[in-house]
C-alpha cells in the first residue's frame, strides 16, 4: 500500500455505467427513469439484479430504494444509504457504496439519481418557503431569503462578486468556462448543446440572471438518470469492462458551513469544504494535482470551477482566471475539465454523469478521449458539504 493511503483505496471499483438519455421533457416518471438507468448500469457491467445487494442515492431523490429494488427485480438488500447536500452528493454516494463493499456489508452497489429536473420541479425556481421551514436549514435562510435571495444562483453570485472584487476577475473570466465546456459538449452527440458551441461574444450578450451571473454562467436544467455498480476490486477485473478503480473518496464540510450561504466566514474567496475533500483525496490516494491526467469539475456556476481549480492545488489563489485564459482547461490542455462537456454543456444530473465520464476516461471509451488517462479526478457539488473521487485503471 502505498505511503498515506488508507484500508478502501484500491479495495473497490466501478465496474457499470448506465444512463438514459438526457433531455428538457423525458415523459416518463423519475421511477422509470431511475430503473432503465440501473438496468442499464448492470447491463453493462455484466451483472443482474438479483448480483445487488445495495442501494444509495441522494436525500432529495424521489424514488426509494425498495422501490427501485422492486421494479427492477433485485431482491433482497442488506445495505442501503442516501447522501444529503443536493449535488454535494454525488461523489459520497460512490464513497458509501465503496465503504459497504469494503467491510462486507453488502457486494454489489449500485448507485443512482433520477429526475425530471426541467419539466418537474426546477430547482432553479425562486423558493420563498426556504426561510419558513421548522428546521435549522430554514433558520439559516431566514437570514437571506427575505431579501430576496431565494435561488442558487443568487447565492453563488455574492460568493462571485467577492471573488472578483479581489483577485479582479472579470465576467470574461467566467465566459471562458462556459465556452470551453459547450465546446467539448459539441462534439458529444449524449450533450444536450450536442453541435452547438458557443463565442465569449455569445456569453457576454447572454443576459443576466444574477449579476455577476449570467445566463451562460449557469448549468441547465435536465430530466434524465445516471447509475454506478460499485463492487470489489478483484470482482471487477473479472466482468464485462476494464474497472475504474477508487483510489480515494472523500466528502468534507469546512468550519462555519452553509447550504450555499456561507457568508460569514472571513474569507469569501475560496471553497474552504473542497480544500477539505482535496486535502483527503490526496492524502488517501498518495497522490498529488500533478498525477491527474483528466479533471472532472462540478460546474453549475462558472466562478465554483475556478475557485475549484486553486482549492484542489492545480494553479495558486486568484490564478485560474490565467489558467483558463491559457487554455488550461481545454481538451488538449495542461488539465483537461470535463471532456464531455460538463453540467453547463452535457447535462446536469446532480454531477452523476460527470462520474460516468471519468469511467469512461479510465476505461479509454470516451467520445473525447483524453491519451492515456490513468488518474481521473471528480468533484461533487460546490457551496455545499461536497465530495470528491479519484478513479484509477
């Protein structure tokens, strides 16, 4: 084992991928779209349902676990487990489901997200009731929603601002994410904005939604579904693809944490939650920025990718504006971001298929293939408690 790593690095594996296809009006329930994605996952891993054994997905997935075990013919359960934080999820369901098969608690894993995020519920909608709920979330945002912050995009606006103000990036700092990620979107016939990229022209006239924001600064809207098997290690090498092996899992809350308001820390320029996931992931993994041959950013703000990129240690605070600006980002770049085009170009499924791009990555099946990539990093949602992979052949 390598110096630094722990018990679960190397002990488990992704070894399916599934999805359905990704879409503004699905037309079917988010059960349905929640079991084709699994039968999917297992398909492709060579498994059946009667292989599982466990179940995880996110707090604010509709469909239960015994639910999508029943429709989709798997039997009994010995494990299941659901992660909290909206997109901050993402990569801690992987890491619960590694943590099961790693102590036995069940074998085969599969986890999941499905949800008619378009033609559903938006959660890009303003939420009034957010500040009037009985819980400490609603006595957080007592504190902000009568002023009128009421959507994600108006929380990650302040942190932006901040940003801007001190370290003097621009909104042509932000445009250039968008452009890049719609332009490895064009060439993913699975992307939504599949064909279509666009100019920092297109994004400077996009209007704004809350300033410093843009339109284009903000990740769509998707009705769809994404699920992973996790099982052992040695299991893997044995079914249908090459594994994506987890060299490390992390999840991680910063000090004076909140649901995307952490106003009140003395900082507002960084993603102090992410510096913890980064400072575990490479710990456990023994590996450092250098070794990633292939970034998978959680990207449904613009700003989050580059305090994102200075938090994980690819380039120094308020040095990813030039970073991005030297085509860091790109595919054929010093770190390529989302191959496939990301939240703001594929779909945005919770950061869910930002995990089964890595897997492809690793397996060299990628649309956007990146050469020889060996050492894939993931990262879940930002603003919130979040999470964090490295995936290795």
């Amino acid at each position: 084992m390598t110096p630094g790593t722990t018990a679960l690095s190397g002990a488990a594996a992704i070894a399916g991928i599934g999805a359905t296809e990704f879409s503004k009006d699905s037309g079917r329930s988010e059960l349905r779209l929640a079991v084709e994605a699994v039968l999917a996952a297992l398909d492709d891993a060579g498994l059946g349902p009667a292989d599982v054994d466990g179940l995880v997905t996110f707090t604010q997935d509709t469909n239960q676990e015994i639910a999508v075990a029943r429709e989709t013919g798997i039997g009994d359960l010995s494990f299941f487990s659901r992660v909290d934080y909206g997109g901050g999820a993402a990569c801690g369901t992987v890491l619960h489901a590694a943590m099961a098969v790693a102590t036995g608690a069940a074998s085969v894993v599969v986890c999941y997200r499905a949800f008619n995020e378009r033609s559903g519920r938006r959660f890009g909608r303003p939420n009034a009731d957010l500040g009037a709920m009985p819980t400490s979330m609603g006595l957080e945002m007592s504190w902000h929603v009568p002023y009128g912050l009421v959507t994600p995009a108006a929380w990650v606006a302040m942190f932006a601002r901040r940003y801007m103000h001190v370290y003097g990036v621009t909104s042509a700092d932000f445009g250039r994410v968008a452009v890049a990620m719609r332009r490895h979107a064009a060439t993913n016939p699975a992307a939504w904005f599949h064909g279509r990229p666009i100019t920092l022209d297109d994004h400077q006239a996009s209007r704004w939604i809350a300033e410093p924001l843009r339109l284009l600064d903000c990740c769509q809207e998707s009705d769809g579904a994404v699920a992973l098997v996790v099982t052992s290690a040695e299991r893997a090498r044995d079914l249908r693809h090459p594994p994506a092996v987890i060299a490390a899992a992390a999840q991680g809350s910063a000090a004076g944490q909140m649901m995307m308001t952490s106003y009140y820390r003395d900082d507002m320029t960084g993603l102090p939650e992410m510096g913890v996931v980064a400072r575990r992931l490479w710990e456990r993994s023994g590996r450092t920025p250098a070794d990633v041959d292939v970034a998978i950013l959680y990207d449904h703000f613009t700003p989050f990718v580059l305090m994102q990129l200075e938090e994980l240690g690819f380039c120094e605070r308020g040095a990813a504006k030039d970073f991005v600006a030297d085509g860091g980002i790109e595919i054929d770049g010093r770190l390529p971001v989302n191959p496939h085009g990301g939240q703001l170009g594929e779909a945005y499924i919770h950061g869910m298929n930002g995990i089964a791009e890595a897997v492809r990555q690793i397996r060299g099946t990628a649309v956007n293939q990146i050469p020889d990539a060996g050492t894939v990093l993931v990262t879940a949602g930002t603003g919130v408690p979040t999470s964090g992979l490295i995936l290795t052949r």
